[in-house]
C-alpha cells in the first residue's frame, strides 16, 4: 500500500497554529487574572507567613514557648526567694527500751515560715499544742533553733513561736481578699514529716469554703471558715507552711487535707492571720476581740429551705461574756454587726476581727422572727480559749 506523504505547508501551518496558542496561554499566566507564576508566587509567601509574623517578629509556637519559659522561672525565683523563709518544725521524744534505756528521738511534725526577721515564726497551733513538747525550728541551711515561746491561737488554728535569732529572712503577707479563682498557687513544706521543704504548685480552686477537719480517734473537730482551697498537693507535715503567690507573698497558710479525694486541700487565708501578728508585734501577745458565742452559719439555701434568716445562728452564749451582758441569747441569729451582714462568705469571725478590744458594736439579730438591736463591747478572748 502506498502511504501519502503529509503536505510540508500544511505541517508548517499547524505548527505555526499551535505556537500562537501556546504564546497566547503564557501572555494570559503572565498578565492575567493572577495565575501562574503569580499564583506559585502567594503560595510560597503564604508558607513562610506561617513561620513568620507580619512585623517580622516570632511565630505563635514561638511565643508559647517563651510564655512557659517565663512562667517557669518566675516559679523558680519564687520559690529561690521563700524556701530560706520557710523552717520545719520538729519535737523531741523519749522513747524507753528495756534494755537500752531511754533515747531521744526527733520527729518532724510541720512546717512554719518567718514573719519577722527577729525570730517570729508563724504555723498551726495543732502542730505545737502539746504543752510538754520540746521543739525546735530547722531552717532550709540546716541552722536549728530552739522554740522559746509559743503562742496559741485555738480559734483560728493559729500559732506564733519564738526563737532566739535575728536577721531572719521573713515572707510577705498578701491581701487574701483580692484572691482569685484560677490563680497560681505554690505551697512548701516538711512533707510527711521528713522531706523538708518540699514544692508543689497547683491553683486556687475555691475561697471561702467552710470545712470540719478533726485528726480522728475520736478528737474534737475544728470548723474551718472563709477557708482557701487549692489543688496544690499537700501531705501531713505540710500544716503550718506558707501558700504563696506569684510575687512569693503569703496568700495562706497550709491547714488540711482531704483523705478520700484528690487534689483538695485548704488554707487559712493570710488576712485571718494578720490582725494577730499586728498585736502581737505592738504587745507581745496575741490579742484577739472576744463576743463570747458559739455560732452555725445560716447559708442562703438554708435559710430559703427552713424559712430562716440569713446570718449567724447562735449555738451557745458563754456566762459573762460580752454577748451575754449585751443579752444575746441561744436561739438569736445575728445579721448584721455594724452594719455589716454576716453570711457564709462574710462570717462572724471574719468581721469581728477587724475591731479592736474595747470597741462597742450594734448588733443586729432575728430573735423569733423580730429585728433587734443590742450594743457589745468586745473583750479580749480569754487564754484558755
């Protein structure tokens, strides 16, 4: 079969067709409607804007990094700046061997930190309320000193001892009214008893909480009011020892522990604790303004479900106490001291410690469903409470 041979003008024509079609598609990448090599273009841009702010600055993942980084070392530097301030405390036993004889042993038992530098400690009066106890205080460094004095402050779970130094280097008291829910906390302390100055942080999970914490064995419960909880871990020999802030203040001080639940402990909020060491820098005692009753709060859902006032139930009057001379009764609920009205995160203890010894008070009170007015002068609290 004989193949014909293609016409050479018609090969040139198409050809020609084809790269004028050809030429026509580069001028339309080159000056068209952003395609092409201008489209290659803004993806390359876009790729590195990933990695690059517009200011030239770093990225997000860079900024995170050097958030945490800065988080890190303001915790350090906390804690570099508290741990010379915070002691563990100690008490000597006797232990008696048939065969040996007596031996003396010492035991960690809490923690304490400095609040003044001429030896003023600061723990939990259950730590230190064994009047036969022989204590001591053990500084981070390991210099150990004799407790000299003690001073109890049962009500609020308080204790201020005494040591022969001076120069110590004392910790800040926050204002614990301005605490937040979410905020930093760091706790040390004497964990278990004998990992001295332990660290833990976590956050301030709940304020004024109002818990009932007893030891066991059958000894008397202590109720905790406008108490801090946190979820920074706390162990037995943590009691006594400072709750910190971020700028390495004293927000509260480490008081209990939940057994049967994880990451729940509480403090005593630095407030309750500064009223008392104001007196007792001024007198050498610790001076708190007595009214005299036992009392229950009455919350807002209480009071809604028993049809009550809201306020402080009054448990008990003690004889010849201010209460009982200004004629309070069993049964009274107090709304309002000067003013002021008391309910679950405004108690009774928290407002009459903003007075002094000596001032006369109105008192406001729900007796039987009537408001009445009487007027207390506050005493000083008596040392056996």
């Amino acid at each position: 079969m004989k193949i014909k041979k293609p016409n050479r003008k018609t090969t040139l024509g198409i050809f020609s067709l084809f790269t004028f079609i050809f030429f026509l598609v580069m001028l339309s990448n080159t000056f068209g409607n952003g395609v092409g090599i201008n489209r290659y273009k803004y993806k390359i841009e876009n790729f590195f804007e990933r990695f690059e702010t517009p200011s030239g600055g770093k990225n997000q993942n860079a900024k995170e990094i050097q958030k945490l980084v800065e988080e890190e070392s303001s915790l350090i530097s906390v804690v570099e700046k508290a741990s010379p301030s915070v002691v563990s405390i100690v008490v000597e036993t006797v232990n008696f061997d048939f065969f040996s004889g007596p031996s003396v042993n010492e035991e960690g038992i809490g923690t304490g930190f400095i609040v003044d530098s001429n030896g003023v400690i600061v723990t939990n009066s259950h730590v230190v309320s064994d009047p036969s106890g022989e204590y001591s205080v053990v500084l981070n460094d390991g210099t150990t000193y004799v407790v000299e004095d003690i001073h109890l402050d049962r009500m609020s779970d308080l204790a201020i001892i005494e040591v022969t130094a001076r120069d110590l280097p004392a910790l800040e008291l926050a204002d614990s009214d301005t605490l937040q829910v979410g905020q930093t906390a760091i706790a040390i302390g004497n964990a278990l008893g004998k990992f001295q100055n332990t660290v833990t942080r976590g956050i301030v999970s709940g304020i004024s909480r109002e818990i009932v914490a007893s030891s066991g064995f059958g000894a008397e419960s202590t109720v905790y009011e406008e108490v801090i909880q946190t979820d920074a871990a706390l162990n037995p020999g943590n009691s006594g020892g400072p709750l910190l802030n971020l700028a390495g203040q004293v927000i509260g001080i480490n008081v209990a522990t939940t057994p049967y639940a994880d990451n729940i402990s509480f403090a005593i909020p630095s407030n309750t604790l500064a009223p008392l060491l104001t007196t007792f820098l001024e007198k050498g005692r610790i001076v708190r303004p007595y009214l005299g009753v036992s009392y229950r709060i009455v919350t807002e859902e209480i009071a809604k479900l028993r049809d009550l006032s809201e306020g402080a139930y009054i448990a008990s009057v003690y004889p010849d106490s201010p209460a009982d001379k200004a004629g309070l009764e069993r049964g009274d609920i107090i709304l309002s001291v000067e003013g002021e009205e008391i309910n679950a995160k405004n108690t009774l203890v928290g407002v009459i410690s903003r007075f002094s010894v000596g001032e006369t008070l109105k008192v406001v009170v729900d007796r039987g469903g009537e408001s009445r007015e009487f007027f207390v002068t506050l005493a000083e609290l008596p040392r056996e409470f």
